[in-house]
C-alpha cells in the first residue's frame, strides 16, 4: 500500500496538536507493530491502555497518535514537536475510520454481507461464500474459519478468533479488492460490533441466525447482547431473518426500515422448509417460496443445517440472483471445517467432529447424531476457561442421558484452572460419579480416551472449540490441530491399543 499525505482534521473527529497533516503508512493498535509513519491508535482495553505506550510507539517510528486522554497527549505534543496527536471522543470508532481511510475505503468497492447470531455464524458465512463463488461472483470470506479469498485459504494472521479488529478487516479487504473480488462475507460478532471494528462498513445485506445466552461475561444482560447484535442491522440496506428465532426477530422486523426477508420453518417465513429428510448422503427437503415449492438435495446434516442454508440462499437472493440459479449450485457447496465433520479413515467407528460448545449448540448435534444409526454413543463435552462459568454445568445437563459414555475437557483454558473448569461441568450432572463419566483436563487426552472407549459400529462426537488452529493457554496462542489429534491415536497406538 502507498503511503498518504492526510490532513488529519479531515481523517477523524477530534482536536489536533502538532502538524496539521502527516503521512501515514499504516494504523495500529498495539505499539510492537508500529513501523515508520505508521499511526497509533490508544485503546484503553480491559488489560491494557494504549496510552501508556505512546512513547514505544513514537521511538518505532509513529507520526501520528491518537487517543482519549487528553492530558497525556497534551502532554506529549509538548516534547514531540514533529509528531502530531489528536484527541478523540471514541478510540475505537476513530480506529475504524483510519484503518478504512488509510486503505483506500475498500469496503465501498464490494458487496458486503454481515452474518450475525450466537450459532450458526460460520456455517452460514461459508454456504453464503461458498454459493456466491459457484455463481461465479468471486467472493471473499472472514470468520472463524479463517480468511478465504475466492480460492483458497488466505495466511492472514488473526489476531482475534472471530471477527478480526479494525485494522486488520480493512487490510483484508483491500486485498479483496486488489484480487478484483466482488463481494465479502464478514462473520459478526457482537463484541466486534460493540467494539465499532466494522463501523463505516455499510452492509448491502445483514443476515441473523439466532440469540441465545452467550457472551455475558462481556454484555453482562441478554438485551444489551441482543442489542448489540441488532447494530449490525443499522448499518445495512437489506436483511435476512430468522423467523424461527423468537427472541430477535420480532426485533428486527419491527427497527428495520430496509428490504427485509425472513426464513425458517415458520409458516410465514418468505423461505420455508418442509419434508426435511436426512439419509447418509446428506438432506433433502421442500423449499416453499412465492408458492412455489421446489426439491432442494444438499450435502448437510440436521435440520439446524437445513435453516444455516436457508439463511445463504436467502442471503444470495437479497443480492440480486434468480432462485433457481442459486438452487442449482446448492449441491456444491463447501461445508466449514468442524462443523458436523464426518471424518474419513480406517476406524470401525464413525467419528463426527462439531464446534458445539454452548448448551444450545450442543443440544442440537446431539439431537442429529441421534437420528444416524449406531450402537453407542461416545460424546465429548468441553468447559470453555475463557467464557461464562455458569454454562459450563449447562453442557453436563444437555448431554446427559444422551451419551452412552461422556468425557469431559478444557477447551482455551486462558488463566482458568483446568480442574476447575472440569468440575463446574461435572456439577451439571444428576449422577458425576457415574461410572460412564470420565474427564481428563487437555483436550488431546480426552479425545484419544474417547476412542479408547469406542468399538465397532459406534459412534464418537467431538465437540467445542477444536478447530481455530490454536488453544489459548495462559495469554499464549499455542498451536493446536484437531486432525493431528486425531490422525495420532491411529498412526501410532490404535492397533496396540486393540489388541491387548
């Protein structure tokens, strides 16, 4: 990217001191990236404050700093004559608008389309990339799975799970742009929406999957999540809804203003699913539109997927494409990794892999892993260290009864004690000293335990946070490889394991 010459009481909202235009490279947040000319952002966050660094920032080559506290950067302008800074009511909506700035406002060169919801968002950010591409419209996406371009998986570094920050949606983009995509599929978090990392983003079609508890640790009530949620909607022309959602959706039909459409299984959704039936290949159903029904055969499981595809098709529609053209791509699309994942070896045993780590997500696996024929069913469920502690005897609740044997883990441990997080799930259940309850407290010893308990014809489901390429331990990222896992327990042990 060029550098740029901005006059800065143009670039943001705020008072300047210093010189009144700077060159600007690049924008950050965190004072270790800061190159020549780059400029600095403060976030005062939960763990740190971005004020405190200025001077690194300075030293590694910043020219323009911005922030909050206004003493500090009054301050500052007094012995760094050369650099200007510029105090601002919102940090975090400043960081936005710069990082848009400073790469050329990519956002406005695509179609942009904002998925939103507490399960359901990376299935259907992929249906949605996945079918827009068999269009031939070249599509991007970001979300939990990573960041795709139109072809493949993309080595941008995340530095958030989800929903990346600021400057990192705006770098993405503008290689979007640069590779002449036309569109991006951006999975929306609520705390990146809370946080204004996609503010100045104006959705050409926002889609909503669900709410259901989740994130309170951050929000601290369910109305300020679901109000979160519902600012994606503000910032977008058309909408997508799901009408089998009770909690949100009278919401969102009620705020917004735009061209909106609704999906779901509800008799008055615009996109209905009837006749639902799931064989081993995968799920046919009957989609009601207009009054008219049509045959759709698709490569997924459970009905939850069946509204997930629903949600992309509508979505898809809401651009502008022909339902039967987008009908006729639906066999070819790519499911995320981790979600419902069959996995292909040697086994006598079928094992499912699936990112369920909410009660809510973790109830509607199980209700599909129940309707494929096996003998047991061997289930493992995680406590996650870095969320709610009150959901984590909420998985016990769910599963119990379901799984013929349950192993309980740690999924993103963070400063969490692992025992402790086991024994919150433990807490969950009627009988914990069941002798069909087991825990182990890594995530590796509790999956190859789960295969040490399985036999032929059964069934094992590996559930929660297994797929991000990482656990967080401590404030490390320490890499992490579900299917190295896996692919382990076979290459190595499976054959001795079974034979004494």
């Amino acid at each position: 990217m060029n550098s740029n010459d901005y006059l800065l009481e143009d670039l943001v909202n705020g008072t300047v001191w210093g010189p009144e235009s700077q060159v600007i490279s690049s924008v950050t947040y965190d004072s270790r990236e800061i190159q020549n000319q780059d400029a600095f952002v403060c976030i005062a966050g939960e763990h740190h404050n971005g004020h405190l660094f200025i001077e690194q920032a300075i030293h590694n080559g910043a020219k323009t700093i911005i922030g909050t506290d206004l003493e500090r950067l009054r301050t500052y302008s007094e012995k760094y004559a050369s650099v200007s800074f510029i105090k601002v009511e919102d940090s975090r909506l400043a960081l936005a608008q710069v990082s848009s700035a400073v790469f050329g406002s990519p956002s406005e060169s695509l179609y942009t389309i904002g998925v939103t919801g507490t399960n359901g968002k990376t299935t259907v950010s992929t249906f949605i990339h996945s079918l827009l591409n068999n269009l031939s419209c070249k599509t991007g996406c970001l979300g939990t799975a990573g960041i795709w371009d139109d072809q493949q998986k993309t080595d941008f570094k995340q530095t958030v799970p989800t929903t990346p920050e600021a400057p990192d949606i705006h770098r993405v983009l503008d290689y979007f742009k640069q590779r002449d995509l036309k569109a991006a599929v951006i999975e929306s978090t609520s705390i990146a929406i809370e946080q204004k990392r996609l503010a100045g983003i104006d959705f050409n079609v926002a889609v909503h999957t669900n709410l259901t508890p989740e994130h309170l640790e951050f929000h601290g009530t369910m109305e300020a999540y679901k109000e979160a949620k519902m600012k994606l909607f503000d910032q977008a022309k058309r909408a997508v809804v799901n009408l089998d959602d009770p909690v949100m959706s009278p919401s969102l039909i009620e705020r917004f203003d735009g061209s909106l459409m609704t999906y779901g299984t509800h008799e008055a959704a615009d996109f209905r699913a009837d006749k639902i039936r799931t064989t081993i290949e995968g799920t046919s159903f009957t989609l009601i539109f207009d009054d008219l029904h049509y045959r759709v055969d698709a490569p997924i499981f459970g009905e939850y997927n069946v509204s997930n595809l629903l949600a992309a098709i509508a979505a898809c529609y809401q651009m502008g494409y022909p339902l039967q053209e987008i009908l006729s791509e639906v066999w070819g699309i790519t499911c995320p990794e981790g979600r419902y994942q069959l996995v292909q070896n040697e086994a006598p045993f079928q094992i499912v892999l699936d990112y369920a780590h909410t009660p809510d997500a973790l109830a509607t696996v199980l209700n599909t892993v129940q309707q494929v024929p096996h003998r047991k069913l061997i289930v493992m469920i995680t406590g996650v260290g870095l969320r709610d502690p009150k959901k984590r005897p909420q998985m016990a609740e769910v599963a119990e009864g379901i799984g013929d044997e349950i192993i309980v883990s740690v999924d993103q441990p963070g400063h969490a004690d692992r025992q402790e997080v086991v024994n919150d799930v433990l807490k969950g259940f009627k009988q914990p000293h069941a002798p069909t309850i087991h825990s182990k407290l890594h995530r590796e010893d509790a999956i190859h335990h789960a295969f040490d308990l399985a036999e032929p014809g059964d069934l094992v489901l590996l559930t929660g946070i297994g797929f991000g390429g990482y656990q967080i331990i401590g404030d490390e990222r320490v890499p992490y490889s579900e299917m190295d896992v896996v692919n382990a327990y076979f290459d190595q042990d499976y054959r001795f394991r079974k034979t004494v």
